[in-house]
C-alpha cells in the first residue's frame, strides 16, 4: 500500500472517487496563543494492491513537537476487495477538524498509520505574528 496523497487543507470533498482539494497549508500565523484553528481537513488517497485485500485499519494522530496528542486520535477501518480485472483500488479519506486547538508556537505533525505502520507525516508550524513596529 502507498498514501499517495497526505494533505492539511482547508476544505477536500470525494466526489465519485476524485479527491478535491481547496487550500493546501502548512503553516497556521495567529496573533495570540492559544489558539483555534476555525476549520481545517486532512485529505489521503491510499493506494491498494490486489496482494493487499483485506481488512485495513488507519489511525491520525496530531501531535505537538514533544509528541503530545493535541486532539484525540482519529481511527477508520474498511475493506479492500478487488475483482479480477483490477489491479490496484484507491481509497480517499478526508478527516474534518472543527475548532483545531493550538497552544504554543512550534512544529506539529499529523502523523498517518495504516495497519500499525507509519506512512506519512505531514508538518504544521505555527507562528506568532509579531505586531509591527509603531511608525
């Protein structure tokens, strides 16, 4: 299996197995800490090999630079069956954060899993925005 796909955006819809995404970022400026993050997706495209039928199971974990789950692990599991003339199927999950909270500035990650294996990884920083000098 391979995650072809790994993104932090603002918003991503399937429509009829085409991911749509709008809005990649990585990066969350804010002008006081804590923080919410109003509204944010994670968007993956996994890729599944007939030799990889069978039952999968994929966890989300964001986490803060010292491995601090910041929300509360997220986990799915499905199914994975081929007809004979298929070769490979494609599986799009979107994962929806309301009210995303951070608290500090930093690096953070939204750590990926597919069966107990880490297969992405996709970075976060959040910054303080620094008020500009008077003029």
């Amino acid at each position: 299996m391979e995650i072809q796909v790994a993104a932090l955006c603002d918003s991503a819809v399937d429509y009829d197995g085409k991911l749509c995404l709008l809005g990649a970022f990585d990066t969350i400026v804010t002008s006081s800490l804590p923080a919410i993050h109003p509204q944010c997706s994670v968007a993956l495209r996994i890729l599944f090999r007939k030799e990889e039928e069978g039952l999968h199971t994929v966890n989300v974990f964001f986490v803060d630079e010292d491995g601090r789950s910041i929300v509360p692990p997220m986990e799915t599991s499905f199914e994975v069956l081929l007809p004979e003339d298929v070769f490979f199927s494609t599986r799009n999950l979107i994962l929806n954060l309301q009210q995303l909270p951070v608290g500090r500035p930093g690096a953070y990650s939204i750590d990926v899993s597919v069966d107990g294996r880490q297969l992405a990884s996709i970075p976060l920083q959040v910054r303080l925005l620094r008020p500009a000098p008077a003029g």
